[in-house]
C-alpha cells in the first residue's frame, strides 16, 4: 500500500535530512488532531478523504461557523485568499507501507514510527500530450480526484471508543467527497480530459535537480 503525506516546500530540506518525524503541526491542528505522530493517508483514495475535510474545515474558520483554540491558525486563514493560499506552495511525499503500522485509519493516518529520507519520494505530475510537469499539490489531489469514483472511498482503519461503523463512515464520507467534487467538476474535469502519469521521485533527488 502507497501512503501519501502533504507537506510545503520549506519543510523538504528538513525532510530529507531527519525523515518524517512524529510532530503536531497546523494541517494536524486544523482538523483536531493533537497527537504527536507522522499524519499520512493509505491510497488516493484516503488522500481524497483527508483533504476533502482541509477544506470544508477551512470553509467553516472562514464563516466563523467554528472556532479554532488557535490564534496563529485562526489569523491565517481569515487572511488567506482560499485553501490553496493558506496551505502554500507544497508537494505530495509517499512512501510504501513495509513495516509501518497505521494507528488510526485510511484517512487520518499515523504512526510513531519515523519515516527515513531514503524511503520517501516526491509525486510529479506528467503531462504526456505536453511534457510539462508539476509537482503541485493542488494539481495532484485534483488528479487523484479525476480518477478514483466515489464508490472507491471506503472506511477502514482501527476501531476505538464510540467509532462509527464502517459503513456508516464510509457513507458520511462518500457524502463529503461527492459534494467537493460537484463544486470543483470543471477544474477535475481538465484533468481527465489528457493523459497524465504520476511519477515518483526520490526525495534528495528531487531536491538536487529540481529545486536547488
């Protein structure tokens, strides 16, 4: 199994020297997660999931429908422009699931374990009409998007106190993502109208060649 984890550019450096290491940071904090873990998704299909709740979390702070016990995060996204302007320019990492125990589910993945540099590889995004390229996170959710059906995503991971069952999630869920993807159909659209492939690239390579 492919798991996927989305980070900004600034954080590649670190990265590539110290690995994933289990931390709490804003993507965590937005949607309520206060565990000291490495947050991945397991498949398109959990990636999906994740960031289909970054937005509609967003959406919510900006309407003040919710309030967040965080300031810095609160002050962010009241000034951002949209949910691309607030999570910044930033890439999809993966890595395989070899010995990595996933805590919780196949959206809000986690674990204690680090995630070593020489396992990690960056998503890009091949154009094969055009050769252009794009390691952009928003145009690869968007791709994952155009190419995995509603009926794909499906709830599975650990259960714990007062979970929902699993059909019950996977419903809940397929409700979240059908409503992102009717409001964003033109732009995943684009994405099934040419041939793409999504190519992986080892980290410090990605590093050397494409951003230093």
């Amino acid at each position: 199994m492919k798991c996927y984890h989305m980070t900004k550019i600034d954080n590649l450096d670190s990265i590539s020297k110290l690995g994933l290491i289990p931390r709490n940071g804003d993507n965590s904090k937005l949607i309520h997660d206060d565990k000291i873990k490495v947050f991945f998704s397991e498949g398109y299909e959990g990636a999906i999931a994740l960031y289909v709740d970054f937005s509609i979390v967003y959406q919510q702070v900006k309407k003040k429908e919710i309030i967040l016990n965080d300031d810095y995060l609160t002050n962010k996204i009241m000034s951002s422009k949209n949910l691309e302007d607030y999570l910044e320019d930033g890439v999809y990492l993966s890595f395989d699931m070899n010995g990595i125990t996933n805590e919780r589910n196949f959206e809000n993945g986690c674990t204690s374990q680090v995630i070593e540099p020489d396992n990690l590889k960056v998503l890009v995004l091949k154009n094969m009409e055009t050769n252009e390229v794009s390691y952009s996170r928003f145009n690869l959710i968007h791709y994952m998007m155009s190419t995995v059906s509603l009926t794909q995503i499906k709830y599975y991971g650990a259960i714990y106190s007062n979970s929902p069952s699993f059909e019950e999630a996977t419903k809940r869920i397929q409700n979240k993502v059908k409503r992102y993807y009717d409001y964003n159909k033109k732009t995943i659209h684009k994405f099934k109208m040419h041939h793409y492939e999504v190519v992986e690239i080892p980290l410090k390579t990605f590093l050397n060649e494409i951003i230093y």
